[in-house]
DNA sequence: CATGAATGAGTGTTCATTCAT
DNA sequence: AATGAATGAACACTCATTCAT
C-alpha cells in the first residue's frame, strides 16, 4: 500500500555510521551519519528510534557477523589445536578484511551508550567460540581459572594480535601465528 | 607560559576530571570538572587552556603516577623472574589501589583526544618496564617477534587480570598468580 | 475542490481532533491525530489539506452544531422571558453534554489559527441568538450599549456559569439559573 | 567577582517575551526573544532555565502589576461602590494603558505550560479586590452564589468590557461605566 | 588571578507535508 | 483513494570558551 521500509537503507545507515564512527568517534552528529548514508536527517529515526538505538543495533550487527565469520566452516571433530587454529585465522582475516568494523565495535564496545542487554545478547552469539576455548584449557595451567578471565585472556591476547597485524600487514601471518603460538602456551 | 599560581587547585582540577570522567565519560561538562574541583568554571581555562589539553595532561598525569608505583622499590640484579614479578605486583596493586585513575585512564587512552605526543611520551615512562620485558623474553619463544608485539601482549595480558581482579577482589591474589603465570608461559 | 470520498473518515478526524485537542492542545502531532480516527497519517490530507484548514474546519463545525443545539426547538412568540430561557437552558444543557467540544472551541478560538473569516462564519451562525439578545434588552438598561459589548456580556457570562457549572455538577441547575438570572438582571 | 546578573536584562527578557508573544503566539523560537531583547540565544536560559519557566515567571509578574494597578491607591473605607468603582477604573486603564501585557497574559492564562502553582499565586494576588467582592455582593442577589462563581463572572464582564474597549477606544468610558453598570445590577 | 555571566555554534529529535507504491 | 516512508526545516537547550568585573 505504501513505500516499504526498505532495508537496503536500514543497512546504509549501519554502514554509513561505521564509517563516519571511525573518522569521527561516537560524537559523530547524526546528520552527517544520514548525509552519508545518503538519506534525510529524519530518515535515520526512522529506522532507529535514537541515536543511542542505533548504537546498539550497530553494535548487535557487527559483533554478530565477526562470530558468523569467525565459525564459518567450524571443522568439528578436528583436533582441539587445529580446531582452535582454524577459529583464530578466520577471527585475524575478519578482523584484517574488517578493519573499520573492527575499530568502530571497539569505540562502541567502550562507550557506555551500550545497554548491558545488548553486551549479554553479543555475548551469547561468541557462545560456540567460548565452548571450544573450555575444551582447549580443559586439561593444561589454566583449567583451574575462572571461564570468564580465560575468555577475557583470549580477547585480549586476539585484539593485540590484530592490533599489530593490521599496522604491520606485510608480517600478518607471523604476527597471527606468533600470537596463537602464545595464547596457546598460555592455556597448556 | 607563566605558570598560574595555586598548584593545589591545578590537582584539584585534574582529581575532579578523574572522578567525573569516571561517572560521566569523557562528555562530561567542563562546568562539572570545575565544580567538583571547587573552582568556578571559567577558572579551569586559566590552569588549562582547552578540555583537551586538560585531557591530555591528566592522560600524562595518571600514566607517570602509574609508570613510577610500578618501578618502585626496583629490585635491580635479582633473578628475572623475581624481577618480574616484583614490577606485576606493584601494577597489580596499584591498579586495585586507584581504580578511578585506572578507569578514567583506560577511557583516555581509547579516546582521539589524546595526541600521539602525549601517547608516546606516556610510553617513555614505561621504557624501564619495557626493558625488563625485553630481558626477560631474550631466550624464550618470543625471542623473534618485534618488541611492540610483545610489549602490546604483556599490557592486554594486565589489563585482562586487572579487570579480573577488580570485579572478583576476595580471589584478588589468586587472579595475579594466574595472570602473571600465564604471561610468563607466554614469554618463555 | 472535489469532495474526497468517504464523508466517514472525515468525520472520524474531526472526532479525533476534538479529542486529541482536548488532551494535548492544538500542538497535538497531526500524526496522533490521524491514528486516533484510525487513518493513515497521509491520509488527513486528502481531507483536509493543513492543519489549519482541519482547525478552521473543526471550528466551524463546532461551532455550528452548538448554535443548531441552542435553537433547537425555539419557541418563537413565547415571552421574552421565557424565549430566553429556552435558548439559555439549551445552551447549558449543550455545553454540559459535549464537554470535550466546549474545550476544543475554547482552545480553537483564543488560537491565531483561526482566520477571520471563519470567525465570522461561526457569528452567523449565532445570529438568531443575537436577534432574540436584541429583543430581550430592547427596553432595558442597556438599550443604547453597542450590540456587539451586549453579545460579548453574554457570551462572558454564559462561559462564566458553563465553567462553574461543569466543575460543580451536582448544583448544575441551581447555576444555570443563578447565572441566567444574573444576566437577565443585566438586561433589565 | 564577576559580572552580576543583570536586573536589567531580565527584564529585557520578560518584555521582549511580552511583546514576541503578542505577535507570534506562545509557539514563538526562543532565539526571536532572546533576539528581541537584545541578548545572545544562551542568555536566556541563565536567567530562566526552561521557556516554560520563562513563561510562568512572566504570567506572575504581570499579574502582580496588574493587580497591584488595580489596587492602587485603594480608597478604604469608602462607600461600597465607589470602593469598587475605583477598582474598577483601575483595572480597566490599567488595561488600556498596557495592551500587550494583557494579550500576552490571556494566551499565557490558557495555555497549559502554566503550572498549578503558578495560577494558585496569580489567584493570591487578586485576593483583596476578590475580598471587595465580597463586599459588594453580601446583600444583593448573588450573596447565596458560590464565591468562585461571582468572582468568575466579575472576571468576564471585566474582560468582555476590556475588549470592547480596546476595539472603540474613544468610547472607552462609556463602555467603562456601562461595565461597570451592569455588573453592579448582576450583584445588587 | 578568580569569578560566573555572556556568547553562539552545534545537536538530537520532532513534525507538517509530500510522494512512491 | 489510502498508506506510511521520506523529507528537511525548525527548535529548545547545552557547553566550551571568552570576558567584564
């Protein structure tokens, strides 16, 4: 009966506010966000109620499609360390394929517009990942460790990977390997 | 540039930032910073001429304040382990001791505000602790890989414990152990 | 202007914006409005080209089922007296009944919205009234007042006993004839 | 210490809203008052915090004068309808004499940003005069009605007359006294 | 130097109206 | 004709910074 709502514009304003997060932070005025995703300022609320829901649902969006990457082709059954290998390079080719994705979740990761529901339900899509890192450590140095300083050790040791993979990329697969050589160390 | 007269409201000023940075976010209202330092709000600019330059010292501030806890009582010559460990224990602690800073830090340091400058001579403060690393990962298996990585996996490794830490104090020590075991796998 | 087609839904908006009217003023979002008659948003522009118009409109309809109310019935060649009353009392019974029009009139009138023209429809159509008000002080003290301060005397005191009556219902007829009574004593 | 709050640009400020408010309704930008009265856009939200407030603040100052004009000189002790007439001539050069104040006191009298409280102290202002009423009406007719009742016709034959003024002004008297007139007969 | 009032650019959101379906 | 998405001007209010006192 009318215009639907359309979700090829729904999608460019997710992409527009990645990009313009990176060059501009969170502060970034919602106008130039619409600009250019290349609909009018009140467009955008259309689509999302506020600024703050737009947050999130960017937030949702690009963490659901890194552990969609990350999975993609989980070799069940493979030994837990080649299992494990196979995680972490599609984690790194992700986040090097992604880096504007990745730098804008880190922005939203940290900013405190993001509604702990939203943290829980990002959360729940690295459940598989989580999983396989439980098995991994199940028998070495830190099967004794509470699961969320494992997980958070995982996260942490992957994002300084990435970190230095992206602003050395000639060495990427030595910086990849060298960083699971060391996360693996760390959970025998 | 002649410095203003009254050290003590310069620190009140950069104490009150901590503490609303740490409620607030970085958005927080310069009229805020000013009213909790108990100046009034046009004072602050004589002390510090913009928000960011605020910013940035309170970034160098709380960084040298941590650089120097963590470098204290050195023990120069003893075994690298021990050596090692004397320094992740005074991280440790300072971190659990001064959470706001090491809140308000960890927003600063995400945040475009800070420029490189200030980044690198933050890490300039750190060269000492930097150097010990560098001892202590001379024969291990991370003897190949750049110095930046290897620096870059010892701060996420403390920063992933720390967090642990402080949200799970009664196993306060336990967490250190586990944290700086898992780096030292890590390292050798 | 061809007549959009169904005569209900117009209606139904008029209906509406009474109500909303009522609620929220006249800076009520013609949005609400239109899902308060059950149309589309767009669709009150197919009846009513602005909201002005839809004001001016509703004005005018009010305003017209109101004098038609008051006249109901008139008993031409009664007393004057007892002519007078018949209008009065019609006029109260109205007004006690239709509340929420009283108020959005109310609202309509003291709005700038309101083009003069319209104003000067919805005088016409008190016209009969202001006839039988010239008789009924045709010989009284107020014989040589401008007609229009003697219609204005009392529209004030028929608001006035409206008001009190509406927010003292139980006494309504003990003000109704207090305040017709007040009048007449006016006239005479 | 600092530059003071000016008396005068809140006053500014409260006339500029007088007189933006006559031309172009409560709706009128707050950047066109402050503009009016020669302030920046911000200033005006130091001296009142919301426009709401501004326009409560307004609706009681010109109330005060206005019922402090009409209780001016108050001949107590005088024979009860000259008392009253005094008053009465009062109110309406009062009311002559500052047309803008009392357009803008009747939209801000109807709108629905003026707060209870507000209206209760506006009321409270008026008490003595509404106290002569009292008088006035304890042998007459009206002296069983409800006194909010007598006040509230006393209000519209006061304003009906005012109108009617103001639209003829060189029979102004004429229509004063004829006001006055009636309103007597409704009390005796 | 200290104070806090003054400034005015900047921002998220609303809403009457238009228009594609 | 009906629908509701699209548009973009408008607006109250905030806030870093300046400046009169």
């Amino acid at each position: 009966m009318s215009r639907p709502r359309s979700d090829e514009k729904r999608t460019a304003i997710l992409e527009a506010a990645t990009r313009i997060i990176v060059l501009q932070g969170l502060g970034a005025p919602t106008a130039g966000i619409a600009k250019e995703a290349g609909v009018a300022n009140g467009s955008l609320f259309t689509y999302f109620e506020t600024k703050t829901e737009l947050f999130n649902h960017l937030y949702l969006a690009i963490k659901s499609e890194m552990a969609a990457a990350i999975l993609n082709n989980y070799p069940a059954g493979a030994e837990s360390r080649d299992e494990f290998f196979h995680v972490w390079r599609n984690w790194m080719d992700w986040a090097l394929a992604n880096p504007h994705k990745r730098k804008a979740l880190a922005q939203l990761g940290v900013s405190d517009e993001i509604a702990a529901e939203t943290r829980m339900a990002g959360h729940t899509m690295m459940m598989p990942i989580v999983e396989m890192l439980e098995r991994a450590r199940a028998r070495g140095a830190m099967q004794t460790a509470p699961k969320g300083f494992v997980v958070a050790l995982m996260n942490s040791v992957a994002e300084a990977t990435i970190d230095f993979m992206a602003q050395d990329p000639e060495h990427a697969q030595k910086h990849s390997a060298l960083g699971f050589d060391a996360l693996w160390r760390m959970l025998s």
